[in-house]
C-alpha cells in the first residue's frame, strides 16, 4: 500500500487527491516491468500532494519540492518528460542525486499531465541504469492521462458544490439583511440602497460577516445602535 505524504495538514479536499494519486503510484508500479517504486503529486499553485509507494522515496519527492530542482519541479515547468538514465553520471540535480543513490535508486522517468490549471507529475524509479527506457509510451503514461482527468473532474465539481453552497447561503441570509435595511430606513429615513451601504460599512469598519450585522439589528430593533447608525447616515461625517 502507498504512503500519502500531504506535505502539510490534510483537509477533506485534499484526501481526495491523495487516494487517487496513490492508485496512480501503486499501478504503474505494477505495470512497469523494471519499476521498483513510484511517487505521483499534484499542484495547482497551493498545497502539492503527494503518494509514494515506499517510505523511503518521501525524501526523494521532499528534496526536490522544497529546493525545486530535480526530475519533478523541471517536468511540471515544462510540462514534458524527464528522464534521468543513470543517477550516477547525472549532474544536473545535486541533492536529487544524493538522495536518490543513497536510496538504491538507479534511474528514473518523471512524466508530467496537465489539466485546467492541474499538474500532476508520475515518477518511476530503477534500481538499474537505463531500465526505465520504454516506460514513459506504456500503460504508466495511459494510467496518468486518466488519473488527471479524474483530478481535473473532481476539483470541478468540488467548486461547482462550493459555488451553490455559497449561493444557497446568500439567498438564506436574503431575507435577514431586507429586514435589518428596513430597519435603518426607518430610523434614518432613507432609501434602501442608502440603507444596505450603512449595512456594508458597519460590517468592514467592524471586521463582522454582512449577515451578523444584520441579525443584531433585527434582534435588537435598533435599540442602542441609533447614535451608530446616524454616524454612517448619507452626508453624515465619519466619527
């Protein structure tokens, strides 16, 4: 069973990622004939989960996060295929390299997929020098071209959910804020545009949601909030 490394909290929106990042490690692992290990992350610009089939390939994917140098970083900057045919005459990655040999880890092929704003990154290592060579046009590249797909899907629909939620929020708490601007109508003798501005400035010049605003004045009538009400009337002048 894969290891999930989140590099950083894990939240319900990033277990996702994760389970499918680590079946995407765990199969091309199986359908790779001289992979010994496999490690696949994803970004899109903040948190970068990760999954490694064995422990000791976490430093390997944590090196090169961190300093952003190695087959990863390079692969998702360019968005093509890194192949590194023998860590012991490779120059290019210095920590990678150290990491990577004092691992047992002889090659490996770093193959990148990107979808709406996602890139995901499959990495195969080898115990062997160049025993990676045919990989990145085997089943390994089909299985990243699906899991990508599937992480594009998901992260769409998880913001289509937020989206409704955010509107299903907004026509609930409707209804509070029409009554707490009648409020401030009537104490201020405005219009209802003049009133939901009182609304807004009470709410950004007291760091308090638009909607808790709303529910004091509707739970207090406006008592005791005359004086800050009129501060914030149309043409008064500011405290």
């Amino acid at each position: 069973m894969p290891d999930s490394d989140h590099l950083g909290p894990e939240t319900p929106e990033s277990a996702l990622p994760g389970r499918r990042l680590s079946d995407l490690a765990e199969k091309a692992v199986d359908c790779t004939a001289g992979c010994c290990g496999a490690s696949a992350t994803v970004s899109d610009g903040g948190e970068r989960p990760a999954a490694v089939t064995h422990p000791d390939l976490s430093a390997l994917v944590a090196v090169q996060l961190r300093s952003g140098t190695g087959p990863i970083p390079t692969a998702a900057e360019h968005g093509r295929q890194v192949d590194a045919v023998d860590l012991l005459r490779e120059e290019r990655w210095p920590l990678y390299r150290a990491v990577a040999l004092d691992s047992g880890v002889r090659s490996s092929l770093t193959i990148p997929f990107r979808r709406n704003g996602l890139t995901i990154t499959l990495s195969l290592y080898s115990f062997h020098a160049g025993g990676l060579s045919d990989a990145g046009h085997g089943p390994a590249r089909a299985l990243g071209e699906l899991t990508a797909t599937g992480l594009a899907r998901d992260r769409a629909y998880q913001s289509a959910l937020a989206e409704l939620d955010h509107m299903g929020a907004a026509l609930r708490s409707r209804p509070l804020v029409d009554q707490a601007c009648g409020i401030v109508m009537y104490v201020l003798s405005c219009d209802a545009d003049a009133a939901f501005d009182v609304l807004r400035r009470i709410s950004q010049g007291t760091n308090r949601k638009l909607t808790d605003v709303a529910r004091r004045l509707v739970d207090t009538r406006g008592h005791g909030l005359e004086e800050e009400l009129e501060s914030l009337a149309p043409g008064a002048e500011g405290p």
